[in-house]
C-alpha cells in the first residue's frame, strides 16, 4: 500500500466510537507503516441520542449508526469506516465491503450497580436500565423481580444514572467498558447461559469502498478469521429469524479446537419482550482446516440452527413487536443486532 497517503478513517464522535476507530487506525498505522486521520461523522443514532428521544419517536430505522459513515464512503470522504458490528444490518450494502473483523473483544453483557451488588443481589423493584429488547426479555426470564426502564445516552451518561440514584444498575457491554479502560466499574460479568448476547458484540466491522482494491486488499491484514466465522454464524441466525431489535434474539459463536480440527460451536435464543416463552438451540460444525471456507461454513450453520428455532416455536416470537412492554424500543424494520453502541 502507498505509504505516503493518508488513509482517512471515519468514525462517530463518541468516546467509545473513537476509541474503537483509532485502535483500529494504529493498527493499520502499526501493520502497513501508513498515516491516519480519524474523521468525525454525526448519524442519525447520534442526534437522537443527544437530543434524548427514543429511536422509535424519532422515526429511526435499522443502520441508525451506520448509514452516514457508509455515506461519507461512498461520496470519498473518507476511505475506511469503523462500526460496532452489532450495529450493521444483515443485510449487505451496496458499494461497500466488508474488509476486515479484528480480534472481538469478550462479548458478554455486564452490569454496574450500587454497591458493587450483582443483579441477583439487588433488591426486587430495583431500577435497572438498558435499551436493549434483549437483555430486557432474557432478564425478565431470570425472575429476580428488578424493574427495567429504558436508558438512552452513551456510557458515561448510563453510568451516570446509577452514581447519581435515578437507577440501581445499567446493563452494558462488557466490550465498550474494556476499550474505554472503565472495566473495574463492572459489579458483574453475566454468563452467557443466563444472558446471551447481541449477534456481533464485542466485534468490530471495517469498510471501505467495494471498487477500493487497494484499501480492501491493506484492511484484510486486520481480519481475524475466527471473530469472522463466529459472526458471520450469529448474524446468519439473525437475519434467518428476521428479528433484529425489534424482536429479543441472542446468539453466541466459538470457534474451538477439536479432536479432528477446528470446531464452530453456535448458541442461540428468541423470546418473547416479557421473558415468558423462549427458543434455545445450539450447534456445531467442523470448520476444515482452509479458513478462506470458513465463513460459508458459519453462515450455513447459522442459517440451519435459525431454521431449526423457527419450527421449534420461534416464529411465533419474533414477529412479537406488537407486546412489547411500555418502555421497550420497537424499531419493526430494523435487522441489526442492537440499535446502540454500549
């Protein structure tokens, strides 16, 4: 790659989406010896969320986050864009490729509360929010009677309702805590046989322009190929059940080491917004030892374990916006996995 340009990185302005896109920008600074210049895009997500209006009344759709970064793509504004990779639709863009998923981050969801409690240890009426259809439903499974209100804002303002007693504990990703240095806020690391998370978190995604062979071909040394099968898997489950956030959908990909090679290993759920009724099924299948296979082998495996949850039950689920609970964001065209960056 020329080393003599610059390569311009767009990114949303804030600290977790920067912090995320410059990690990213050093290790293309770091790998391929070029100059970066990180580009501060304003999305739509962006502008609800500081103006304090949930998506829905916004009139937000799916790629809240996304769509402007892949805008200022395509009009050369910039040459690389960064998202969370929960935020993509399932769906590809047209023009832009998907060049690179760098090592994720531990998905799991975590939560900061009072006290330094646990969610099991907080009094039943407790205040916890979080955004999320998801970790709602599948909390509300858990049965430990805590209150769950819709949260918006980035991290630090989250953290900020619990610091100053509006709510005893936010619900996060464990991944934007660890990438801002903020883990130790972390009161508990919740295991993923409790609470799945998104299709995608704790990864991240990196585009450019699908006519940019020469970007394409630099980025790919960022991609890992594990993090990318694992994703592509949860996302195929995602986009095979068609829930995206308008529907509680969880799912969890690894890739581990067999008796005959490596072995993708693929969990599941869907439930209702209440937690009352779920669908939970799990995977596997060799992977070969060509990693250039390995996406296809995922999305297949993804595709048949979300076939398999739809004719256990899970169709009846999914399309369940219309009983979501007062509070919960319904966003019914929407196939990402979350429409939030925490």
């Amino acid at each position: 790659m020329d080393t003599t340009r610059v390569l311009r990185v767009g990114t949303r302005a804030s600290a977790l989406a920067t912090t995320q896109s410059e990690h990213v920008a050093a290790a293309l600074r770091d790998r391929l010896g070029v100059a970066t210049e990180l580009v501060e895009i304003t999305t739509e997500g962006d502008r609800s969320q500081a103006s304090g209006v949930p998506l829905s009344q916004a009139g937000a759709s799916v790629g809240v986050f996304v769509s402007a970064l892949r805008d200022a793509l395509l009009t050369g504004e910039v040459d690389v864009a960064v998202h969370s990779l929960k935020d993509l639709p399932t769906y590809p863009a047209d023009g832009i490729a998907l060049a690179a998923i760098p090592e994720r981050e531990d998905p799991r969801d975590v939560v900061v509360a009072r006290d330094g409690l646990t969610l099991g240890e907080l009094p039943p009426g407790s205040r916890v929010g979080t955004g999320s259809p998801r970790r709602i439903a599948q909390v509300e499974a858990l049965g430990f009677g805590v209150e769950l209100v819709s949260v918006r804002g980035n991290v630090d303002t989250r953290i900020g309702k619990v610091r100053s007693g509006e709510y005893d504990a936010v619900l996060l990703a464990r991944a934007g805590l660890a990438r801002l240095g903020r883990l130790d806020e972390a009161t508990e690391v919740l295991d993923p046989l409790q609470v799945l998370p998104a299709p995608g978190q704790g990864a991240l995604a990196v585009e450019c322009r699908a006519e940019d062979d020469h970007t394409r071909e630099a980025l790919a040394v960022l991609d890992d190929p594990a993090t990318r099968a694992a994703v592509t898997a949860e996302r195929a489950t995602l986009a095979t059940l068609e829930g995206g956030c308008s529907a509680p959908i969880g799912a969890l990909g690894d890739v581990v080491e067999g008796e005959e090679g490596p072995e993708l290993w693929l969990r599941a759920v869907a439930l209702s917004h209440d937690g009352a009724r779920a669908v939970r099924n799990s995977a596997s299948s060799p992977l070969g030892d060509d990693a250039a296979t390995w996406p296809q082998v995922a999305a297949d495996l993804g595709h048949r374990l979300a076939t398999d949850m739809l004719a256990d039950g899970a169709a009846a689920l999914t399309p369940a916006a219309e009983s979501a609970p007062t509070g919960t964001p319904h966003h019914p065209s929407a196939r990402s996995a979350e429409v939030h960056n925490a």
